[in-house]
C-alpha cells in the first residue's frame, strides 16, 4: 500500500523561549526537521511527505530546504489554530483512500527505523498504530485536596508516529473539533475504533523545553539517530 507521513511543524517557540519554531532549531548543526524527515526516509524510501507549516514560518521553511538543498518536491501545507486542524489540512491532501498515513511531531526526530515500520505494518493489519514506552517513575492522581497511588503498569507514554489506514482517519477527521483531541488515536477513539499498541522507543522524545536540547545534542553526539 502506498505510504504518507503527515509532518506537524505547525509549533511555536514559546516554550523553548526560542525566536524560531522549536522544530527549525538546529541539533548538530542541523534543524531538528530535516533530522526527522531523514529517518522516514531512511526508513521507508518511498514514504510521500506533507509538511504542515505554520503560515508565519513558510518562508523560513523554504530557506531551510535551500539551505539544506533538501528537494523540495513534497507538498508543504498552511497548518490549522489546532493540532486538529492542522492535521485535517495535511489529510485533505491525501486522495488515495486505499493506503497508510502516518501523523509525526516535526520534534520527535529519534524515532527509530523499525518503529516507523512496525506502525506502518500494523495499521495495514488492524486498521491504526500508536507507538507507546512504559511508564517508570511511581504516578498519583490528584483529586482536589486528596491523592491516590495509580498502579503504573497500567498507564503508559503515548508517542508519534500514530499510523492509520487513511479512509479510518480521514471519516474520524469529519468530526467537529473538541478540546480533547490531543493527539490523532483520540480522533479515531471517539468514532468507536480500538487503538492498537507497538512498542516506542525511549529516545522518541518530543523536543519541547531547553533542557530537552542537550539531550538531543547528545544523542546525535552518540549517533543515536543511525
């Protein structure tokens, strides 16, 4: 089946207190969005990208693509006021129902090859993918002054890639935008679709906070990227 990945980069910097997107920052010398779009490439070769941009940083998009000379031969769309929206932008450019789409963070550039594959194949069995890593530090839940103890062995970290067979996520997208879709296995959730786990990887962290740069600068010191 063919493959998409729908690429988010429709993020600000106001978190990493940053001038530009966290995803242009650069990671070893490169922005930490080509470091993504590579491993997608490394992984599946004929993946087709869709790059969804804010329109205040489209131009910069561009420069980076020069800069880089990365072809820019994939679509890059206007990202949306909400992650739903923006990736109900980069959907709207995907026709063929018959095929796979996965929906990435710009700023989750280690994931690894085998899980990109292992999502893809299990969206082709069962309908959707989401790649998830086991919670390690003790959790409590908080409700208004009181507190319990939440057995963690139930609870676990939700990544990206989450893959879908497109005509699923495309009918789940027909939606109307509510405050809970945070993510896209949500999205599907709520039309009555059971979410499938693969296994993450524990480097596919989401680059948000300063501090979240150093310990990309160090995983890409250490190749952890190959």
């Amino acid at each position: 089946m063919k493959k998409y990945v729908i690429i988010v980069a429709g993020g600000s910097g106001e978190r990493m207190k940053s001038d530009i997107p966290k995803q242009f920052i650069e990671v070893g010398g490169i922005p930490i969005i080509i470091h993504t779009l590579n491993i997608f490439e490394h992984a599946i070769p004929d993946i087709e990208f869709i790059i969804v941009v804010n329109p205040k940083w489209i131009q910069m998009w561009k420069m980076i693509c020069e800069n880089h000379n990365i072809d820019n031969s994939f679509i890059t769309i206007e990202g949306g006021p909400t992650r739903f929206h923006s990736v109900k932008n980069g959907l709207s450019k995907i026709n063929n129902l018959n095929s796979l789409v996965a929906i990435h963070d710009a700023v989750r550039p280690f994931v690894s090859k085998e899980v990109i594959r292992a999502c893809f194949k299990e969206a082709e069995l069962f309908g959707n993918a989401v790649p998830v890593v086991p919670i390690h530090d003790s959790v409590r839940k908080k409700t208004g002054a009181f507190n319990e103890a939440i057995d963690r062995k139930k609870l676990w970290i939700v990544q990206t890639p989450q893959c879908f067979q497109t005509s699923l996520i495309k009918k789940a997208y027909l939606q109307n935008y509510d405050e809970k879709f945070t993510d896209d296995a949500i999205v599907l959730e709520n039309i009555g679709m059971q979410i499938r786990f693969v296994d993450g990887n524990l480097e596919n962290i989401k680059i948000t906070k300063p501090s979240d740069i150093l310990i990309a600068e160090a995983f890409v010191n250490n190749q952890i990227t190959d």
